[in-house]
C-alpha cells in the first residue's frame, strides 16, 4: 500500500481544487438547440403565404407603459414581431426571446393568435446544464390559452418542473413578457407609430 506524505498530500489536494476551480470556470455549452428561426417559423405556421416581420423601437412613452405592466424596465430598445398572413388575413404573430435561466440565457419563441391568445410556445436554445426538461410538451402545453389577463406565473398559473424551477420561473416571465409586449406595441389602438417593416 502505498501512502502520500504530507508534502504529496498538499500538492495532490492543491492540482484537484486548480482542476476542479478550471472546470467550474469553463463556458457552458448549449445542452440542446431545438429549433433555427426559420424552422420555428415554418412550425407555427405552416399554412400561412406570408411571415413578414415588425421591428417596434421602444419611445419613452412605450418603455414607461411596459414598465407600469411589466413591473420591471424592458432590457431591450427595440423587439421584432414576426407577422403571418394570407391574403389580407393575420393568421398571427411570433415574438423570439430571450429570458436568463439560473446561469445562462434560454432562448424561446411564443406564437400568439391575431387577438393576443398564446397558441404554442417553444424553447429554441437551452444552454443550461440541466433543466432541459421545460421543452417537454407536457410543460409548454401549460401556456397555451393563456392572455394579458392571465398571471401567467410559475406557481401560480403555471407549474414548475421539479429539478428546474428557475427555468420554469424564466419562461413564465417570457411569456407573460411577450403577451404584454404584443398587446401594447402591436394591438393597442396607435400602437403602429414606431413601427418599421
């Protein structure tokens, strides 16, 4: 049997903490990426002739309004709302997102119907090391139907999912985020005003 002096010991001990300090410090990878934009797209809406898209920049005026509904400031100047249609028609519209997960950021995509109502939403990039079981269908399904006047929140509305409650938290608030954002910047009445596309 061989035995390490104290010497040894303190040398082995200290490399273990550098290698394991080396490991914790590494760049997460992305656990799973589910969908592109454009597959997205093609997913939610497969019959339409057209996805177009809206870019709305955010005046003082709007980022005020989000706040007061939101209840925190929105972290970007401007979003994008892709827009489908037939004919004259919209058939809906799809927000892309993105909401901080317990380390790294999730990547997510809410279709809404042309009234406000979420029909589907997916994640599109998990990047956490665990968790992944929020792209599960049993746990998006919880989503859909859901409006402005929903709370749309993990516990309450929404169940989490054991072992990734933080995920489940983040893409409450992404959702609820993105049926605000939709009805204040798309369908509000005058909500077309700083709208480019």
């Amino acid at each position: 049997m061989s035995m390490l002096r104290g010497g040894a010991v303190k040398h082995f001990v200290l490399a273990w903490m550098v290698f394991l300090g080396g490991v914790a410090a590494l760049p997460a990878r992305a656990a799973a990426t589910y969908f592109t934009t454009p597959q997205v797209l093609k997913e939610f809406f497969p019959q339409s002739q057209r996805v177009t898209y809206r870019k709305v920049k955010l005046g003082a005026a709007e980022q005020a309004a989000l706040q007061a509904r939101l209840g925190y400031k929105p972290a970007k100047a401007e979003y994008v709302f892709f827009v489908a249609t037939t004919g004259e028609h919209v058939d809906g519209y799809a927000l892309i997102d993105e909401e901080l997960g317990q380390h790294e950021q999730i990547t997510f995509a809410v279709k809404l119907s042309p009234t406000g109502t979420v029909e589907r939403h997916e994640v599109m990039v998990y990047r956490e090391a665990y968790g992944q079981e929020i792209s599960d269908a049993r746990f998006r399904r919880q989503f859909q139907g859901k409006t402005v006047k929903d709370p749309v929140r993990a516990g309450t509305d929404i169940d989490v999912v054991t072992g990734a409650t933080i995920s489940s938290r983040s893409m409450a608030v992404g959702v609820r985020r993105a049926l605000i954002l939709l009805d204040e910047l798309v369908l509000k009445p005058n909500a077309s005003q700083n709208t480019k596309g």
